[in-house]
C-alpha cells in the first residue's frame, strides 16, 4: 500500500499512482501494470471517483487476461478491485460470487491488509443480502481468523467494526454495543500505526449507526456532520457518502427537516452520475420511509429532475428485497443486447467453442492454450455473465447474442 494512501491523502497517492503506471508502462513490465492500476481502483473508489476506478479495475482484470497469466492470485485482486465498485452501482448477486471464488487465492496468495479488509467488508454486506446473517457473521469470523494467522492487527480492528456494522443492522443492539466497547480495547492493544484515517471513518460511521438505532438521534447527527466535514477537505468522497446518507436520517429523526433535505440533495449530486445506488439501499426500509417523507413535506420541486429519476431508481428497486440479477442475466431475460465489450476477443471465441460443446480439452487444443488457460477463461465468462454452470453460459450468451459473428 502506497504510504500516502495510509496517511489519507489520496489525490497525491493517485497522482504517484500514475507516475509509476507510466513508467511501468513504458518498461512493459505488465504484472507492476497490474498491481498499480488496482491501487489507482482502490483509491479512486476512496475519493469517490467510482466512474473512475471502475475503469482502471477492468483495465487491471483485462491485462491479466491478455497476459494470459494463469495467477489466480493476481486475478483475485483485480477482480476485488472490480467488484468493491460494482457492488455500489447494485450488484450484489454478482460481487457475491465474484468475492466468494476470490477468498481462498486470496488468503493463500499475495495480498496486503487494505485488500483484505475489502474483501471482508463487501463479502459479509453482500452475504447478508444474499444468505442472511450467518453468512455475513462467518465472513467477518474469516477475516479474524486470516488477521490471526497473519498478525494484522489492523484487520483485527476492521473485523471488529465490521461486527458492530453488521450486528446494528441486524438489530443485535445489545451485542453491537458491546462489541463497540472492544474496539477501543483493539486500538490499545495495536501499534498506534496501525489506527489509520480508513479505520477512523469506519468506526465513526458504525458508533453513529449505533446511536442512531440506540434512538439518540442528536448523538448521532454530531457525529455523522464531523466526519462529513472532515471528508470534504479531505476529498474521500466514499466515507463523505456513507456520512450524508445516514446523516439523512438522523437529521430528519432529530426534527431538523431541512437539513435532511440538503444532505439528501447533496449525498444523491455525489452518488447519481455513477449509479451508486446500494449504499442507499443498504440503510434499508426505515431510509426508504425517510426519503417519502422528505418528498412529503418539501416536494418534488426541492429536487432536479435527475435526482428524481434517481430517488424513483431507490425506491422503485425496493429496501430489503432479494438483490437483482446480474446485468448480463437481467438483459438475457429481457431481450436487452448485451453491453458492447461484455466479453474479450478471448473469451468470446471460448464460449463460441462452448457453444458449440467442446471439452475443455479440445477448446485448448483448437486455441493452442493449455487446458488450465481454458477454465481461466471459462471462470471469467461465467462472473461477467453471472451463471455458474456452462450450460448457462450457453444460454445467456445466445440471449445475448454473443457469439453471432461480426
């Protein structure tokens, strides 16, 4: 991790995150391509530039593949990278799967402490919406589990706030409070390096989550309007997000309507050009009944017409439904054509032969790749379809027209 990154001051980590991209760019040294355009993912998802990142993680997973590295470690990464964007723009069936393939390359390979606590945070809030809170419960017990057995404190202390995160959202108060309480136990115990600014946020979020669902409303508004205004002069644009969305609630809860009015206007202006959508949808049914009743008492007139659009995208999804299909499956069912470079060249021959029933061992064969390279290529098709099963694949790709010739 860059050291800038740690200390928080992500326009000057991008900005060393693209010297160095240039220069590995002009060495053509493709594996540190790699590791950089992540970091470049990774920071720009902190700031907020979602759009952004999102470009430079598929840039990462598409070097890999052209690369026709078979490292699924390195893969893991990118695709970490990848998903911690598609996961706010509501993709939460497909990040599940997606992070559920990655925890092991993961966790046995290369990895640094930021990934890990990705990893774990998106794992566990996904799971939740898609398995329940078991499931959500045993990715945070995962991540404790990896922070022990690689002395990463700092993953011991995120694991410890994802648990009061998760346990609030399940109504666990009680338990959340106490598990609140070992958090400060957890910074003592750690260097104090090991406390950066990302865990700062995190906990102030969870403690203000915490008060909010305890009913100190005032508490937590306090709370959620210092971490907002430190994240505008800092320009982390994700944490700012999350503060203003929750800060909705807590204002409007505390009787202050007009100021639930402007954090709704302004956390809607920072979400709506990258159809950041979920971390609306996360704050569930009693955000929903906020927003109408925000609607209620100010009108449609207090917002643009694309901020409108964008509520009725909130709303119309619904809180605390099942989450959607992946774009791919959601576009096959409809007879929508699929997005224009949904697949490489790579993969489009691949499932062409799959098409056509080929064993792996003879689409190898055909291509002059191994057999290893095949189900790398077999793997990616089916996160970026959303299936599981080859027979699926087949399906989707002809709902989408795929492997029509050009």
């Amino acid at each position: 991790m860059h050291p800038l990154h740690a200390l928080g001051d992500l326009e000057a980590a991008r900005l060393s995150a693209l010297k160095a991209l240039g220069y590995y760019r002009e060495e053509r040294t493709a594996y540190a391509q790699v590791f950089m355009l992540v970091h470049l993912g990774l920071v720009g998802m902190l700031a907020g530039q979602f759009s952004a990142a999102l470009q430079f993680c598929r840039e990462a997973e598409d070097l890999v593949e052209r690369s026709q590295w078979t490292d699924r470690n390195l893969m893991a990464i990118a695709r970490l990278a990848t998903a911690d964007i598609l996961y706010l723009q509501g993709e939460v069936l497909l990040v599940e799967q997606m992070l559920s393939e990655s925890v092991e390359p993961l966790v046995r390979g290369e990895s640094w402490v930021d990934l890990f606590t990705r990893l774990f945070w998106l794992l566990a809030r996904s799971r939740l919406q898609v398995s329940g809170f078991d499931t959500a419960g045993a990715a945070i017990d995962k991540a404790e589990e990896v922070a022990a057995e690689r002395a990463l404190p700092r993953l011991k202390i995120a694991a410890g706030i994802m648990r009061v995160d998760l346990l609030v959202r399940a109504g666990m108060i009680e338990s959340a409070a106490q598990a609140h309480e070992r958090i400060p136990v957890l910074r003592e115990e750690a260097a104090a390096d090991q406390w950066t600014w990302r865990e700062a946020c995190d906990f102030d979020i969870a403690s203000a989550r915490l008060a909010l669902a305890q009913g100190q409303a005032l508490k937590a508004l306090d709370a959620l309007e210092d971490l907002v205004s430190s994240c505008k002069s800092s320009n982390r644009g994700y944490h700012r997000l999350i503060g203003e969305i929750m800060a909705v609630r807590a204002a409007w809860k505390a009787g202050r309507q007009q100021q639930a009015l402007a954090y709704l206007q302004s956390a809607i202006a920072l979400a709506r050009a990258h159809e950041a959508t979920q971390l609306f949808l996360d704050e569930g049914q009693e955000f929903a009944t906020t927003l109408r009743a925000i609607v209620r008492r100010f009108g449609l007139k207090a917002f643009s017409v694309d901020a409108v659009e964008f509520m009725s995208r909130i709303v119309g999804h619904g809180f605390g439904r099942q989450p959607r299909p992946s774009v791919a499956t959601r576009n096959a069912e409809s007879g929508i054509p699929a997005p224009k470079g949904l697949l490489s060249t790579r993969e489009t021959t691949v499932l062409k032969l799959l098409t056509e029933g080929r064993s792996n061992k003879e689409m190898a064969r055909t291509l002059g790749l191994s057999e290893a390279t095949i189900k790398f290529h077999l793997k990616n098709i089916y996160v970026k379809l959303g299936v599981g099963r080859r027979g699926m694949a087949v399906s989707v790709g002809r709902h989408l027209n795929l492997t029509a010739s050009d």
